[in-house]
C-alpha cells in the first residue's frame, strides 16, 4: 500500500485541510498540541513510517501468524491445507494493522488522506475475509470431511454459506446498529453486524477475566492444604488401585475356571444335566457382571482421587509460589483487578440504568478531574495525548496476547486430525470479529481530536450502541462468573471431606 496523494479527504475531513499562503496545493493540518520534547522523536517516526509504508508491516504481521499457526497451532499436525493457513495469517496480518493505523492516528504518522485510504482499504479486505472467504472454507472443510456429500462438496459448501449469509443478515433486524439509508454491501452494513459478534465476544470474555483474575492471582482464595492431606489422599488412591487389581484379578480367574470346566467336561445329557447346566453358568455369569460393576466403580472413584490429588498438588504449589517476591506481587495486583472488577461492574449498572455512554476518553477525563481537584496548572492536552498512547498501546498488547493465549488452550482442547482445519478456520473468524469490535470500543479511549478519520470510515454507525450492548453482556457475564467461581469454591472443599 503506497501512501495515496496530498488530497483533501472526503467529507467529514475537510477540517483538517488548509490552503496555504503561497497559493498551492491544500496543506494538513492535524491541529495536534505542540509537544516540543517529541519533535525530533516525532519527525524521524514520520520519516521513518513514509520509507516503510504499513505494507511493509503488514508483510511482518502476515509472517508472524504463519510462524503462530506453525509453532503453536499446527506443530502437532500435518499441514495439508496451505489455503488454511494462509487465510489465518491475513485475517491476523490485517487485524494487527487496524491495531497499528490507531497508533498512526495519535501519533499523526503519514497524512490523513494516507490513513484514510489505508483505514478504507483494510476495513475492504478484513471484511471480505470474515464475510466470504473464511465462512465458505468452513463450509468446505465441514462438507469434505461428509463421505455422502465428498463429489458435490463444492455445491454444498455454498449452500453452508449462503445459510450463514442469511443468519448473518438477519442478525441485524432486531438491532438499531446503523442508519436504514446504506446500501446492501456497503462496509457499514458489514461491520455493524461484525461488531455485534464481536462486541459480544469481547463483552463476555472481558467479564469472565475480570474476575477469574482476581481469583487465580489473590491468596486469599486459596485453600490450605497440607502434606498430610496429600498423603492421606494418595494412600486412598493406592488402596482404590488395589481393589481393583484383585477383583480383576478374581474376574480373570473366574473366567478361566469357567474356561477349563467347559473343554475339560464333556457337555452335560440328558433333562436335567441341561438344566443343571444352564442354572450353574448363570450364576457364574451373574457373579462376574456384580464383580463389573464393582470395578467400573472403583475406576470411577480412582479417576476422582486421581484429580482432586494432583488438584492438591497444584494448590500446594501454588501455596508455595505465593510466598515468593513474584507472588507476592501478582497476590497484589490481584487485590488490584478485585478492585477493578467491582467499579467495572458498578460503572456498567450505572450506564445501564441511566442509560449513558462517556462523552469524553477516560484519560482526559481523569487528568482533568485530577487537576480541577488538586488545583495545579497542567497541560491536559499534552498529557492525555501521551497518556492515551501507553493507555491503547496497553490495550493492544494485552489484547493480541490475551487471545492468542485462549485462542491455543481453545485449539489444543477439543483439534483432532479432522476438525483441525475446521477449528483454524472458526479461530480466524473470532479473531477478526474481536478485533474489528476492539476498534469500535478503543475509539471511546481516544482524545476526539484522533477519533475523525475513524469515525468517517466506519461510518454513521450507533457507536453508542455498542458500548451499552458491551456493559449488559459484561454485567451479565461477570456477574454469572462470580456465581460458578463461588459454587466451585464452595464445593472444593465438601468434595475433599466426601472423598
């Protein structure tokens, strides 16, 4: 992608354009705070973004998810299908670059009219991407793994998508996401419906790690375990093993006793040598099915010690590792997402209730509370343009890395050797939603001075829509979290006292 022309961009933009003094060409003016200490910083990052245009990027970020699905995804499988790993890396490649071009945006890389084409251009193919190459694959895949339907795979794999297209349309009706004036294809009739799913995904993911988090990182919430109760659970395990092999052994022995009566006797004559017969195996035949079921309950409970023995193995561990420095720390920053997590869920009732959604991005806001309470001078806008840089690059980061994390728990839990495809397939379409909904919640973060271009790309869609259908779906999904993670806590123990 070469940077396109100095132009005025369309509509919504002209703002930004200014005819020069001389009488030439318009002039773009991003009306940004003067950051003196940064000029120079700035200035070669400039440079240096004009010399290596986002394409260039956007070839690493495309290598980077070839080396993910190769080493993390796929390191246990055959690669038979490239199409698939080559839709995966594109669908990552261009959903690091929307993440990369809201970086350009505050830091004023490349002109606006660049960015524009840029944002307008990859908006085009991530939607392409997650509206109809990667569901048709899908369908592909499904169908080609179906003996009965493998010679008309091609015929029935458009008849998945064309069913996926219709669910995926008539996923808007019931939503008041955009204005009814846009066309039938046009990007704000995509994305909107893309942001739902996404919006929903995030929504829900976010209120189940906001307090997961705390659980897992805070001491608090251990149990005490001891080597005692260690030991006396194994040795439960090993008297449990026990049974088992003798009654397998006496169900073996049995067997052969019933083996040898039958080729060393001769078969029984007469009446009541028949009946004698008849009752005398039934009763053996009945013996070795009590004898079954004995010892299909006996693996039953050994499978249970076995876990809740190595669960205690892990608490101790954990124990352990608590009484660390490194523990010690993450026992603090649990206390801290506690805290997080409640004026989360307490913001997002807020919002509910009274139906409101921020005007202004929380940094400023916060520095702008911080000044009016403290009553020192201070430049806001220097400050919250720094601020807001670390805040989303943050965001960006934690992101990436938090759903490449469940994205590979998710793959390695339920792949095999036929669905392997498939499950790739289904990861990139989640992964592109995730991140086309993150831009849509991220421009909330963002001073409204950087928000422009993106709001002009994206559209007249409801922005405030989707920031109250992401408070309802995290209120519902953390609120249920804190519901399993107490009934699990609380169960935990009663199980160690039953066993």
């Amino acid at each position: 992608m070469v940077p396109g022309p100095q132009r005025c961009p369309p509509k919504g933009l002209s703002h930004l354009c200014e005819e020069s003094e001389t009488g030439g060409g318009p002039q773009i003016s991003l009306h940004t705070p003067q950051i003196l200490p940064c000029h120079r910083a700035r200035a070669a990052l400039r440079l240096t973004s004009q010399q290596n245009p986002p394409s260039c990027l956007e070839v690493l970020f495309f290598g980077f998810g070839w080396l993910f699905f190769m080493r993390k995804l796929f390191k246990d499988y055959e690669v038979r299908q490239y199409v698939v790993q080559v839709v995966f890396s594109v669908t990552f490649a261009f959903s690091c670059t929307m993440f990369e071009l809201i970086i350009f945006e505050i830091l004023g890389v490349l002109n606006s009219s660049s960015r524009y084409f840029h944002w307008k251009l990859n908006l085009c193919v991530i939607l392409l991407v997650l509206v109809f190459m990667v569901p048709f694959y899908i369908g592909y895949f499904i169908v080609s793994n179906i003996r009965l339907l493998h010679r008309q795979r091609l015929l029935f794999a458009c008849v998945v998508w064309l069913t996926f297209m219709y669910f995926f349309w008539k996923l808007g009706d019931p939503f008041p996401i955009l204005s009814p004036k846009h066309g039938i294809l046009s990007i704000e009739q995509l994305i909107s419906r893309v942001g739902v799913i996404g919006v929903t995904l995030m929504a829900l993911l976010s209120g189940f790690g906001a307090v997961n988090c705390p659980y897992t990182y805070m001491s608090y919430f251990l149990r005490n375990v001891t080597d005692a109760d260690i030991l006396a659970l194994e040795r439960r395990l090993l008297q449990t093993i026990d049974m088992i092999i003798s009654k397998k052994k006496r169900m073996a022995m049995a067997h052969r006793t019933m083996f040898q009566r039958g080729e060393v006797h001769n078969k029984p004559t007469g009446f009541w040598g028949m009946i004698k017969s008849v009752t005398t195996s039934a009763s053996g035949s009945e013996n070795l099915s009590l004898i079954q079921q004995e010892v299909d309950a006996l693996e039953e409970l050994s499978r249970q010690l076995f876990l809740e023995t190595a669960d205690l193995h892990a608490t101790k561990e954990r124990i352990e590792y608590s009484k660390t420095f490194q523990g010690k720390y993450f026992n603090f920053l649990g206390y801290f997402f506690s805290i997080y997590c409640v004026w989360k869920i307490f913001m997002a009732t807020i919002n509910i209730v009274f139906d409101r959604v921020g005007k202004t991005d929380p940094v400023t806001r916060g520095i702008e509370i911080t000044v009016n309470y403290l009553g020192i001078q201070f430049d806001v806008k220097f400050w919250s343009q720094h601020i807001s840089f670390i805040l989303v690059g943050i965001i960006i980061v934690t992101s990436i890395r938090g759903l490449l994390i469940t994205l590979t728990k998710f793959f390695y839990a339920i792949s095999s050797s036929k669905s392997s495809n498939v499950i790739v397939l289904l990861l990139a379409q989640i992964m592109g939603m995730y991140f086309v909904s993150s831009v849509l919640l991220i421009r909330m973060s963002m001073p409204p001075e950087y928000r422009t271009i993106i709001t002009e790309v994206l559209g007249e869609l409801q922005f405030n829509f989707y920031h109250r259908w992401f408070d309802v779906i995290f209120l519902v999904s953390a609120l249920s979290s804190i519901l399993f993670l107490y009934l699990a806590h609380k169960q935990a123990p009663e199980k160690h006292m039953a066993l």
